[in-house]
C-alpha cells in the first residue's frame, strides 16, 4: 500500500516554521519527496496505512491544506508519466516498496 500526503502550505505570516515541522516529522514517518510538496510512504496494510495517516494527523499544521490518500500497489502501478519518467526518489520508494518489510 502506498500513503500519499499532498501538501498546500499558506502564504500566511508564522506559518513556514509549522510547515517545516511537519514536513520533518514526514521524513521521520518514512516518507520520501517525490514532487514538490508530495510525500509518499509505503505501508504493509491498510491498518498501517490508517496508523500512519492518524500518525501525521497529530501534527498537521492548523493552516493550509493537507491531503492523505491511500492506494493499493496495483492502483500504484498504474501511474502514466506524460512526460519524462520516474525520479530518482520515486524509483527508491518503489524499490522499497516491492521489498518485504
């Protein structure tokens, strides 16, 4: 399973440091930057994904915006790169995620 965070910080004075904070505790979550502002993790099952996802919840900055969206390794797969291909960070994430944990 794959949880993705979607982040939309706001331009809001004081906020920076909050966003900071929680892009580090992503980081220590095991979250890996595949795009600008897009963190992706790679969970056993649907339970650790619902875990992780209650995890981040209790750090979540109070402004902005932050989506989780959880997918199966199948929906996973079928991602369509329009232009150009993996990145690196993304080619490490699917490496880990096809290693039994």
């Amino acid at each position: 399973m794959r949880v993705i965070m979607f982040l939309r910080p706001t331009n809001l004075r004081g906020t920076k440091g909050a966003y900071t904070t929680f892009r580090k505790a992503l980081l220590s979550h095991g979250f890996t930057l595949v795009q600008p502002e897009v963190f992706l993790a790679s969970v056993r099952t649907r339970r650790a994904a619902e875990h992780l996802v209650a995890q981040m919840r209790d750090v979540v900055p109070e402004t902005g915006s932050v989506c989780a969206l959880v997918l199966t390794e199948r929906q996973y797969a079928s991602i369509t790169y329009l232009v150009g291909g993996p990145s690196y960070q993304e080619l490490a994430v699917n490496q880990q995620g096809n290693v039994n944990l």
